[in-house]
C-alpha cells in the first residue's frame, strides 16, 4: 500500500510537469516553433502513456478509452524522431508523406477493433484474461519491439548526419544542439531497452519480476522528464539547426571527381589555401564563437561547397577543429604570456572564441595534449 503512495506521488508529479513544459514549449516565443511543438506532443504521449496507472488504479477493467490509451505508445516514438529532424535542420517542415509515421498507431488499433472495441463488458473481460495467448495482444507485443528497433536506428542515423554536417561548417553553441538531441536519444532508448525488457518478463512466469521494473521505470521517467526541465530553463536558445541545402563533403568529392583535371584540382586548391590561411591568420576571424563555413565563404569569396572541400577533405580536418586549431594556438600564446599571469583561463577561453569550459578544455588537450592549466604550469 505505502509502495502505491509513492508511485501514485511519482506518477501525478511526472505528469504535471511534462504537461507544464509542453504547455511553455508550445506558447514561449521562438524561432523553432515546429520542433518545440513536436516535443511538447511527445511529453503529452508520455504523460498519457504514465496515466495509465491512475487510470487503471481507479478503473479496474480495460475500457476502450484504457485500451486507446494503452496504444498512444506507438505514436511516441515517431513523434520523437520528427523532433530530432526538426531541431537538426532549419526551414525543416512536415508533409504528407509524413502521415506513414501515425500507420502504425492506426493499423494496432485495427486489430483490436472486432474482439476489442466492438466487443460487450463480459467479452472484454474474457478477452484480457487470456491476454498472454491472445493474437491480437501478441501481435501488439511483437509489433511494438520491432517499431523501437526502427525508430531507435533512424534516429540515431539522422543525428549522425547532422553531427556531420555540424562539424563541417559550424563551431561554437551550435554543437550543443547536437549534443542535447544524442543525449535525448541516448536517455529514452535506455528507457525503452528496459521497457521491453519488462514487457518481455511480463509474458513469461517472471512476470513478478516485470512489475519490479515497472516500478523503476516510473522513477526513471520523473528522472528524465525534471532533467528535460532543467534544460528547456537552462538553455532556452540551445538550438542552432544547420542549412538543409547542405551536402556532406564525401557527396561533394564524389561529384567532383567525375569532372575537372588533378592539375587544375592542384592548383585551385594552393591559391584557395594560401587566401584561407591569409585570412584566418590577419583577421582573426575564429575569434567570432559563432563562426560558420558560410561566414568565411562570404569574406574570401570561395563558394562554401569549394571551401568544404578544401578544409574537411584536402586538409583532412573537419571546419570545427579546423577553427579550433587557430583557437588553440592563439590561446597558447596567451597562457604563457609572462606579462599578463594573473589573466585567468576562463577569461582566455572567452577571448579565443570558445563560450564553455569543457569544450575549450576537450579541444586543448585534443590539440597539444595537456589541459590548459597543465599547460601554463609546464610552458611558463
């Protein structure tokens, strides 16, 4: 009884806040108003998915509206990775050819429509009895498996393409983006691993085992649902979506390598380094924390294509850690600057072009092997 307590406690709480950040989503002035609203729809999935608890608690028999609620999971997922798309790209808009991601959710209502949704009280309760050998019920079971599966990997393939996209023409906040949607990504496919494992324990004879999980995954929701909290108040311009025009840099080769001599490749490539270089090094331009691909194309006046090419093929470096190393070296200069030691390293950091401590610090020591700190210890 007191184990109820606490999850009924734990499930009210889950819920209102999710219900509290969609509804800031939905209504904060922003310029990623799509992506914001299909977040704010997964948390509604999620606290309705969480309701069922209450909603069993009190009811105790499966309605259609129980079982409608109990199906809402399919459209989870999907919602999910429209967000990911939307918060990845700029101008990224839904389309019809986006209605096949509610398919599914409409085709497991379907099936439990003539023995379900159609059935009489006395049906329904003979029909849930026996749930464990019921088709329909195996059918949803297997389904919902092989749905995670899918979403999980397309999910996880869409931010490895933005992440590549990101690391070939942007620097400074707009990684962070990146990094929140991995970690997003990262946090539900836990949940959902140990979901399924509970649903898996559910239709064997540890099915006791499977209500101990169901409990934990009550907590682990609250945990992730006040960690989205957290960010959505801590980082209320996180994104930075990269251009959809785009393309990566091994399309861009792989086009160019049907045209155009190695001469001319050759030659094109020495003047364009030595006016990117000329460039970087007299107008300090990594300076700017915000710096993109598309900034230096317009100052030098190489298309972004051409210069893509040059920095992440010719010269091997992605345009992020092609700007870092000029970051790098004009914060070396400062650290060991023996006129101006009480400068400290968070103010350099600054100076340099980075805007937080771990990213100057991971780049640092990714450049010259030391920390910045170790550093100016050993170099002064």
């Amino acid at each position: 009884m007191q184990d109820f307590n606490y999850l009924f406690i734990i499930v009210v709480i889950s819920i209102f806040i999710s219900l509290f950040l969609a509804v800031f989503l939905v209504t904060a002035s922003s310029t990623n108003k799509l992506s914001n609203r299909l977040f704010a729809l997964f948390l509604i999935y999620t606290s309705i998915d969480v309701s069922g608890f209450l909603y069993e608690s009190n009811a105790g028999e499966m309605s259609n509206l129980a079982m409608f609620r109990n199906l809402v999971i399919f459209l989870q997922l999907p919602t999910l990775y429209l967000y990911v798309l939307a918060a990845s790209y700029k101008n990224f808009s839904l389309k019809w050819k986006h209605i096949i991601h509610i398919l599914p959710f409409v085709l497991v209502n379907l099936v439990f429509v003539p023995r379900f949704y159609l059935a009489n009280t006395a049906e329904k309760i003979v029909f849930l009895q026996g749930f464990k050998n019921v088709p329909e019920v195996q059918f949803n079971h297997i389904f919902l498996h092989l749905q995670v599966l899918v979403y999980i990997v397309l999910i996880f393939l869409a931010l490895r393409k933005a992440k590549k996209l990101y690391l070939e023409n942007y620097t400074g906040n707009s990684l962070l983006s990146h990094q929140w949607l991995f970690q997003l990504s990262v946090a539900i496919t836990i949940f959902y691993v140990i979901a399924l494992l509970k649903n898996i324990l559910k239709f064997s004879t540890y099915d006791h085992i499977s209500d101990q999980i169901t409990i934990g995954l009550y907590v682990f929701n609250l945990i992730i649902i006040c960690w989205y909290l957290l960010k959505a108040l801590n980082n209320p311009t996180l994104f930075r979506s990269v251009d959809p025009n785009l393309t990566l840099v091994e399309t861009i080769v792989s086009e160019k390598k049907k045209n155009s001599s190695q001469a001319v490749n050759d030659i094109n490539f020495d003047v364009e380094l030595q006016k990117l270089q000329a460039y970087m090094q007299d107008e300090q331009a990594f300076l700017n924390a915000s710096l993109t691909i598309q900034d230096v194309s317009d100052a030098i006046h190489i298309p972004v294509r051409e210069l893509s090419v040059l920095i992440n093929h010719r010269l091997g470096q992605h345009f992020f850690d092609f700007v870092n190393s000029y970051r790098i070296k004009k914060a070396q200069g400062l650290l060991t600057d023996t006129t101006d030691k009480k400068r400290t390293v968070l103010e350099i950091l600054y100076e340099v072009g980075f805007n937080s401590k771990s990213s100057f610090n991971t780049a640092f020591k990714k450049h010259t092997g030391y920390t910045p700190t170790a550093y100016r210890k050993n170099h002064s």
